[in-house]
C-alpha cells in the first residue's frame, strides 16, 4: 500500500532517489540546506521503501517552481506521478491568495512533457539557461 507523507523527505532519501534516476547527486550538506528551505515536499512510500518525490520551491506569493519530480522506474506509469502532482497543486492553491493567479513553473525533459500537459502545463518561447556555479 503506498503512503503519501508531507514535509517529511530527508536529505538522504532525496539524495537517494536522485542518485537511482540521474546518477551522482549533491552533497548531503547541501541537500540539508535545500530542504530546509523547500516549501513544501512530499514523497511516496510503498512499505518502508521511498518510490517517489517532488518538492516546490517559491516565494508563497507571486510564483512557485516545481523541483524534482521522481518516481522510480519501477514504479512509473502507475499514477504515482499523477498524485506527485496533485499533491503540489494542492499546496499551491491551499497557500495562495484567493481570487488571484499564480505562476507555476517547472523544467521537463522532452519525453515527460505531454504527462505534465495532462494537468495544464504548456511551453512558451522563452529558453531555459543556467550554469552550475562553483563554489569556492
């Protein structure tokens, strides 16, 4: 039976998920920093074994970004994604001003886009850009 928990992802079980779908993955301090600053995360547990994970980050006014959407390979195409969703869209509404539109945000690889279209997410012209900034 899966069990949703909120706010309760730790660094080493993000770590973990990150490590099983994109290889390498940040270092624990870090990891403790970010998700003592996310907003709001929520993981998917099937027994005592993670299987997946979103977080949202943002400033609770004008703008949210979800970050890191995972759910382990077995696992997908089962609705968990779904519910990852679900859950942060209901964060999203439960924390904004009534009456007023909120820009949600979210990066997707090409594949996964039609699975966020499903929910209202569309592309626009604007480009991505970034750069991992080393610090020293």
């Amino acid at each position: 039976m899966l069990v949703v928990k909120h706010d309760e992802l730790t660094a080493e079980e993000f770590i973990y998920m990150w490590e099983s779908v994109w290889g390498a993955g940040p270092s624990l301090e870090q990891t403790r920093l970010a998700m003592d600053k996310t907003l709001y995360r929520v993981s998917i547990f099937d027994g005592d074994k993670i299987v997946a994970m979103a977080r949202v980050i943002g400033d609770m006014g004008l703008c949210y970004y979800i970050k890191d959407v995972i759910v382990l390979p077995e696992y997908q195409g089962k609705g968990i994604g779904r519910m990852l969703i679900a859950e942060l869209l209901k964060f999203i509404n439960d924390h904004g001003i009534p009456d007023t539109d909120i820009f949600v945000e979210l990066c997707a690889m090409p594949d996964k886009i039609p699975f966020y279209e499903k929910f209202g997410f569309s592309a626009n012209e604007a480009q991505r850009l970034r750069i991992m900034h080393h610090v020293d």
